[in-house]
C-alpha cells in the first residue's frame, strides 16, 4: 500500500536512534556524481541518514548533472526524488540505492515519468542488491503485480458488491501474504550465508516488520559486527529492541543505567521522564485520570495535522478526569522544543530521550495514540487519531465508567 513519504522515510531513517544503544559510529565521507538524462526540472532531492541525522538535500543540475558530498555510517540507504512533486515512495520518478563512503556515479533517464537505465557505480553493496534482485526478478515482479491488483481493487471498494469484494480482497490479500514470505524466506537465505554484507543488513532491514521477533533477533546476532554497527543495523536495533521479550539481548546493547530504568518498570506509573522545565515528571502524578497517550515526532506530518483536533478534545474534556499527555520519541530536544512552540501542541508534554516508555509499550510508528485507565492498565494500544471521532467515543466510554 503507498503510505506518505515523509511518515515512511521518517521512520524508516529519522526516528531516534538511543545514545544508550551500544553502537559505534563510523563516519566516512562519500562522493556522488549524477547524470541525468531527460529531466523535466533541473532540480531534484536526496535523502539519506549520515553520521547525526537524516539529510534531505536539495540538488541543483547543470545539464543533467551535479556532484553531492557527504558523510555515511559504513553504509545506508538513499532514496532520489527525480519528480520533487511527486511525494511517493513507490513513485516511478524514485531511485533507490545504497550508498557506501566511496565515490559513487549515478546514471539515469527520465521516459515518461519513469526514471530508467538506472546505472549505479561505485557502490559494492548496490552491486550486490541488483544481483540479488536480478536472481529474483520472477517472484518480485509477480509480488508487486499482486501488490498493484490489491490496491486497484481497494479503490473500487464501494462499487463492487460487498460479500464479492470481500472474497477476492481476501484471496488477493492471503496471495500478497503468501508471495511475501517467499520473498522473506529468500532474503533470510542471503543474510544467513553473507553476515559480512551489508546488503544483508539491507534486506533484514528492509523485512523486518515481516520476521518474527525472535527469528530477527537470531540473524541479527548472526551479522558481522560492521553490519551492527552500520546504519542498517542501527535501523533494526531501534526497532528490534523494542519488539524482543529477551532482557538479555537488551542488556547486551543498551547502557547499564537504561537496562536497570526499563527493568523497574511495571505499568505507566513507574515511568518518569524529561519534561519542558527540564525536570522529570512521573506519571503517578496522574494517577486516577484516563490519559491518552500520543506518541508524536516533529518530522511526522500527521502528528502535527491531529493538533487542532487534540485542542478540541482537550476542550471537550474540561473539568473531567482526564488528561493528554504528548510525548516525543525523537532524539533532537531542541527540534521538539521549537515544534511545540510551533504549532501549539496543548496538554502536557515530555520528551522519552531514553526510549523507556515507547519501549515499554513496543511504539515503533508515529503517530500512536494509547489510551491508559485510571489504574494504570491499558484501555487501547492503539487507539483512533485525535482526527478520526472514534477516539472520543472511547475515552467518553471509560469516563462514564
């Protein structure tokens, strides 16, 4: 399904990466030379995740072409936005690569809005990437086929007849799943015989939410520590981390002080974090109240969307038993400082610098809306956006309770 590109890039590239995490950094610097062929503009985007944070850059060519420097963590991927007006991820106009502390040369042309003859020098693990899809080009050629009729058939939805629609959205879906797996399985092939490469921390990145947590966590083990380390890895640990029950593989990668801090806690009331005063607040300060719960970033476009409608339920909610509590899980306190200032976040607001409460509750996407009771229990993990008229209906629910 196409999701907003900055909600998947943001997620895929500048959501936190914890200062506790027991990863080393290895910052190198990259050149890339791109040659363009029949573009319609003379301006183009890269976004890539270097050393400190995701880099969307602005490039300017000179008859198709334009030299970009930088700075990589051993290896990550770029994604080029040859049509800037076209925001999608899966947009013909995208080109997708890895991108390695070396000097790269970028090829392509532009035929009717499709970037094609995508040539990528320079970069081993790209090498590696195009031949192990050229290896695969059946199965993934009828995944994406199968991916397209899913949602060709999602946006007939309403015209077509409702125990038909169901029928064939169910068979499409059960094949989609089907085909996906396949492709898992193929990709865990590779990673489990190359833990050296960082085209295998690519793919156990890039299928993550598809592996079953104790299964990632195997082959995450199993990679070469450069790939660990790498910001693929950085990737998968961030999520990994949150997902796994195995206290064990946290205590191996986290800091002593921030093992012992998510140990301790049992529910909500435990948790006591950063506030905009620079001091902590404990959540047993609200006991008694139903509290919302939203996870939010300032790079997440939604997140900043629901704010008119979290004013709106604030003021509904008044003089009742009841409070929104929005908490970051970025890692930039100044970014989250001028956002609020920005579009006026209302409620009360804490900054989870250490990850503690969005690992505590597994939050591995933004925006997340949790719904906790008066004793602390969870009424919702994952509740309605304040946008959508669902979610007042709930807390009215546990209100009258």
């Amino acid at each position: 399904m196409k999701l907003f590109l900055y909600l998947l890039f943001t997620l895929f590239c500048s959501k936190q990466t914890l200062s506790q995490y027991k990863i080393r950094d290895s910052c190198g610097a990259f050149t890339l030379n791109i040659n363009a062929k029949n573009l319609q503009s003379d301006t183009i985007k890269l976004l890539y995740s270097d050393c400190d944070k995701t880099r969307g850059t602005i490039i300017i060519l000179s008859n198709g072409k334009a030299t970009i420097t930088g700075k990589i963590n051993r290896a990550s991927q770029a994604i080029l936005f040859a049509d800037i007006k076209n925001g999608w991820f899966d947009a013909p106009s995208v080109v997708r690569f890895i991108i390695e502390p070396t000097n790269m040369i970028l090829r392509f042309t532009m035929v009717n809005d499709t970037a094609g003859n995508v040539e990528i020098e320079g970069s081993y693990s790209q090498n590696q990437k195009v031949a192990w899809e050229a290896d695969h080009t059946s199965l993934l050629k009828t995944r994406d086929i199968n991916e397209n009729k899913l949602e060709e058939l999602l946006r007939q939805k309403g015209i077509m007849d409702s125990i038909k629609f169901k029928k064939r959205l169910e068979a499409i879906g059960n094949k989609r799943d089907s085909l996906l797996k396949l492709v898992v399985i193929e990709a865990l092939k590779y990673v489990k015989q190359n833990p050296h490469s960082y085209f295998s921390g690519y793919l156990l990145n890039h299928y993550k939410r598809s592996i079953l947590t104790d299964t990632l966590e195997t082959y995450f083990y199993n990679l070469d520590s450069k790939v660990i380390n790498s910001d693929f890895g950085k990737n998968i640990l961030d999520e990994l981390f949150k997902l796994t029950d195995d206290w064990a593989f946290r205590q191996k990668f986290t800091d002593s002080a921030t093992y012992e801090s998510l140990k301790k806690i049992n529910n909500i009331y435990d948790v006591s974090l950063p506030n905009l005063e620079g001091t902590e607040t404990s959540f047993s300060e609200f006991k008694g109240n139903v509290l919302l719960i939203d996870f939010w970033a300032s790079w997440c476009g939604p997140c900043i969307k629901n704010v008119p409608y979290l004013k709106k339920l604030i003021t509904s909610m008044k003089n009742k038993p009841f409070k929104v509590i929005s908490v970051s899980i970025e890692s930039d306190k100044d970014a989250w400082q001028k956002s609020l200032k920005k579009y006026g976040f209302p409620g009360i607001h804490l900054f989870d610098d250490k990850g503690l409460l969005s690992t505590f509750y597994k939050v591995l996407w933004v925006p997340r809306y949790i719904i906790v009771k008066p004793d602390g229990t969870v009424a919702n993990m994952d509740a309605p956006q304040a946008m959508e008229s669902g979610l007042k209906v709930l807390i009215d629910e546990l209100l009258k309770k």
